[in-house]
C-alpha cells in the first residue's frame, strides 16, 4: 500500500511565469505531492533562483529539462519522481511530454496540449504505448457545477440536446500589449512560440472543450469566422464558430480577447428537447436549469441534492465560494488519486477517472486546425476530423 506522498518535478512555471504559481496552488490544496525538482526556466539564472525560492535541493533545480528528465530516471525508487507537470509555452509541450514518458513518468499538461494536431497524435500513442496517465490542464471541467450540467443532460433530463452556446470574452488583449514588454501578451501572439492560432488557441479551446464535455456530444463539423482585430497582431485576437454535433444538434462558440473591460466569464448554455441550463463562471458555485412548464431550478454547490461528480469536485459547505483554484485542484486530486490507486493495484472510481486526458487534448488540436481553416476558407463549412 503506497501512503507517502507523490513526488514532482515541474518543467516551466518560475518566478517569472503566471500559470506556475497557479499549479502549485492546486497540488498543493489535498497535501498528496510534493515538488522535489524542477527545470523552472528556459533562463539559468531564473530557474536557479526559482529553484531556490521553492526551496529545492540544490542538486534537483536544474537548468535543462533533457538533463532533469534523465537524471531522475536514474535515481532509486524512494528518491524518484512519479510525475512531471508541463507549463511552458505551447512550443515547448511536446519534447518534454515524450521524454517524460519514455523515462517512466506520468504527465500533466497545459493546454493546448501540443504545437499541431500531428504532435498531439504522436503524444496520444505514446502515451498509450507507455500505458502511462496524462491529464490534460482544462481547468472549467473542475467546477461541481459543470458536472452538475453533465450529469443531467447524461441522465436524460433535458431529453435530445437541440442546441449548444458557449463563449469566453477577455478583454486583456484590446491594445497592442505585446509591445509593451508584457511577456505572457508577447509569447501568446506569437506564432512561432503559440502556434497557428492566437485566441481560438488559447481560450478558444476552452470554450470548444467545455462544450463537448458538458454536452457529451462530439463536433462533426466547423463554419468560423476568425478575425486578428488589433493593427500589428500577428495572431487572431478575435472570432466565431458555428458547430454540428454528431447528434444533430448545433452551436455557437465566441471566443475574443477584444472584448474591453471583459475579463474571465466563460459561459455555456445547452438547450434540449424538454429544457435547457446554463452556467458561468462568475457564479461557478450556481447552475440555472430551465424548463417550458414551469419555474426554473438553482443547483447549488456543496448541496446534498448533487450528483456523486458533483459532490466529490465540492471542497466546502453550500454557500462558501469555490473557484478557479479549487476547480484547477480537483483536476491534479482526481489525476493524483487514480494514479495513487493503479500504483496500489485498485480500480480508480469513475469520480476519479473524471479528468480531461490525451484524447481531448488531441480533440483541441484538431479544433485549432479546423477553426483556422474554415476561417480563411470561401468553402466554410468543414468536416471535423482527428
């Protein structure tokens, strides 16, 4: 029986970077890992310094990822890592996710998974061929609600789902930030470090994915518009996509970056044959059912009138606020606990195994390719392959 902690090493995320803080955030809030290496920076002198304010041993902060990956795989079973978390820039998935894999070591990544659709179907082999676990970083499928909104329509309450909304408004991006020294702006419009989409890329993928989860339903075909709105910009910044479910049903998916004044309220709604919901982040902890015969329902979270998804992804009593950190944290808990059973030759719950993995990663990559294309396309209407 396994009952230590899991151990860690972080690829990405220094003093320098937004999201590492995040993920050290989330590992951190069940106390089941801890991190004992890490290649913080593509910069020495930033991953040293990072190293060190994590309080590393010094012999595990490194300054070279390949090196960190081959040195823990040669270190003895207590000492080695289980897991390695991936939060670069999209560029600088790919490599590290293989080795990693190759070396022995279970995986988290940030999203988009990979640089092109073609990365993401080797890494979806790999990671097969290895037998080994991915959990791929869509934060919003965390939120109790969200699973709520799954539950149900799975259940069949809503009877055929007829129609699908989803959208995420930002607005950070409505002037030329990346040239204005702002680091995350510069790297996330850049081609050659983001890949070939910039919003519809970045939060695009969000909103495409939250989609297909809450609605359990796959998109079969794609018509967008995609739109680089800023003068200078390199990447689209804003744009739409009209979907076709393999149901029949149809949707809308927003995703902009030019939306000034917006901030981070990612939405969805699903409409079915005998009634609709819908959920946004600015109320995570609220899920809105609708119905045409009589008065509309709350779901709460932490209420004991949940599903079982919803109540294992709850960490606090109704009516105390939950969040993106929490929903971020429920990810790493279910990855971390069904790792934790494998190792100890269990069967992971179906609560656990509740995590996005390496096939909507590839789902994600594909999406980029197809919105990118139907944009710049007269034909429009395109089939949506993997």
């Amino acid at each position: 029986m396994n009952k230590r902690k899991l151990r860690m090493a972080m690829i990405g995320g220094g003093k320098d970077a937004f999201i590492g803080a995040v993920h050290r955030l989330a590992f951190q809030m069940d106390g089941q890992v801890e991190l004992v290496a890490g290649a913080l920076s593509v910069n020495p002198e930033i991953a040293l310094a990072s190293g060190r304010e994590l309080f590393l041993t010094p012999d595990r902060i490194y300054t070279d990822y390949k090196v960190m990956l081959e040195a823990e795989s040669r270190k003895a079973a207590e000492e080695r890592i289980d897991f390695v978390s991936i939060v670069t820039p999209n560029f600088l998935h790919f490599e590290p996710a293989m080795l990693a894999l190759d070396h022995g070591f279970h995986v988290v990544v940030e999203k988009p998974i990979t640089f092109s659709l073609e990365q993401a179907k080797q890494l979806r082999e790999k990671a097969q061929s290895t037998g080994k676990l991915l959990l791929l970083c869509h934060t919003y499928t965390g939120y109790p609600m969200v699973k709520q909104a799954r539950h149900l329509i799975r259940s069949g309450a809503l009877g055929t789902i007829r129609k699908v909304y989803v959208e995420y408004p930002q607005g950070w991006l409505s002037t030329y930030l990346e040239g204005a020294n702002n680091a995350q702006a510069a790297w996330r419009t850049d081609p050659k470090r983001s890949g070939k989409a910039g919003a519809m890329g970045d939060i695009g993928t969000h909103a495409f994915n939250l989609a297909e989860y809450v609605s359990g339903l796959e998109v079969t075909q794609i018509c967008a518009d995609v739109n680089t709105i800023i003068e200078g910009r390199m990447l689209d910044d804003d744009g739409a996509a009209l979907l076709k479910f393999n149901n029949g049903a149809s949707g809308v998916l927003i995703a902009t970056q030019i939306a000034a004044g917006a901030e981070n309220n990612i939405k969805i709604r699903v409409f079915g044959e005998k009634g609709g919901l819908e959920w946004q982040q600015e109320d995570a902890n609220t899920l809105i059912v609708k119905w045409p015969d009589r008065p509309a329902e709350l779901y709460r979270a932490g209420t004991g009138y949940v599903d079982s998804f919803a109540k294992h992804n709850a960490r606090t009593p109704a009516g105390h606020p939950e969040g993106y950190l929490e929903a971020f944290a429920n990810l790493y808990r279910n990855f971390i606990y069904t790792l934790r059973a494998r190792m100890n030759g269990e069967e992971p719950t179906d609560e656990l195994l509740d995590f996005p993995s390496v096939e909507a990663g590839v789902r994600g990559m594909a999406f980029i390719d197809h919105v990118i294309a139907s944009g710049s396309s007269e034909k429009k209407w395109i089939d949506f392959t993997t």
